[in-house]
C-alpha cells in the first residue's frame, strides 16, 4: 500500500473505500468539452447484409429442423393458430391462407396426432410393457388375426413395394 497526494492507494491504483459515499466535487463527471460525433460516411458494410445473404438466412430458417431435445414439440392448437396466423404469407384471409389452413387441418394434424400417439409408448418403460401385452394378447383374437392377415400385411406389403 502507498500513500499518493495524501490518499492512501493499493497497488493497483484503486483507492481504499471508507464505505462512505466521496463528496469531493473534483472527482464527480464533468462533460466533455467537445461531444464526441461520428463524421464518417455510410459504406456498404454499414447498410446492413445483401439481399443474398439475407436471402440464405432465410432458406437456412426455413429448412432448418428443430432440435428435439432442446425444443419442446409445439401443442396442436398452436399449429393451428400458426396456420391461421402467422406471417408466412401476408394476409389472414385469402385462398393461399385458406389452402395452409386446410394442410393444417388434412395433414399436419392427423401426422402430429398419429406420431405422438405411436411416440407415447416408448416415453416410459411400464407404457411400452403395457402395450406390447395389450399387442400381443389382441393378436391372439381370431377377429385381430383375420383383421393382421387380411389388411395390415397386404397394406404393408403394398407399402414396401411402393416405398422401396
């Protein structure tokens, strides 16, 4: 510690609190004599990016897939209030409107309603035991069987054929 113009100092130079407020007006903030003004012109890199850049910030949003494990899945009323909503196109009314809403309605919902069902088993272990019981014993059923050997395995058949 050091003494400097009778104040004692550390060795960082940062005076030693009292924890009382200093009232020394020769330490308070006086203003500039000149205000400090940017006079520089506007260049290129000052307007903001391209339109090609913005352009690929744009696609990159557009078909960027969320993180499931960082995002929560949105509820089906908020896919329904963005299809009715959102500012994908610029108007709330119209046939492009009508078109998303009804998407909406015919696809993203029977998906999102179908995939969060297939997905509620394997959320916990006691689920995906409890169906694959209720699975294997309604398989037993004469009904089920007829229902597996005459529907579900010509219809996958019929999708692998497709698909692949």
């Amino acid at each position: 510690m050091t003494v400097t113009n009778g104040r004692q100092v550390t060795f960082g130079n940062s005076p030693l609190s009292s924890g009382q407020f200093q009232t020394d007006p020769r330490e308070r903030e006086t203003a500039t004599p000149a205000p400090e003004t940017l006079h520089s012109p506007i260049t290129a890199s000052d307007a903001g990016p391209g339109w090609t850049s913005r352009a690929a910030g744009w696609l990159r949003g557009f078909f960027a897939l969320p993180s499931p494990l960082a995002e929560r899945a949105p509820a089906v009323e908020q896919i329904l209030d963005y299809a009715r909503n959102a500012p994908w196109t610029a108007r709330t009314d119209g046939p492009l409107r009508a078109a998303g809403v009804a998407f909406c309605w015919l696809v993203a919902v029977p998906a999102v309603v179908l995939l969060r069902t297939a997905e509620w088993p394997f959320t916990r272990p006691s689920r995906l035991l409890f169906t694959a019981l209720t699975v294997k014993l309604l398989a037993e059923l004469p009904p089920v069987e007829w229902f597996t050997d005459h529907i579900v395995k010509p219809g996958a058949d019929w999708a692998l054929w497709l698909f692949l």
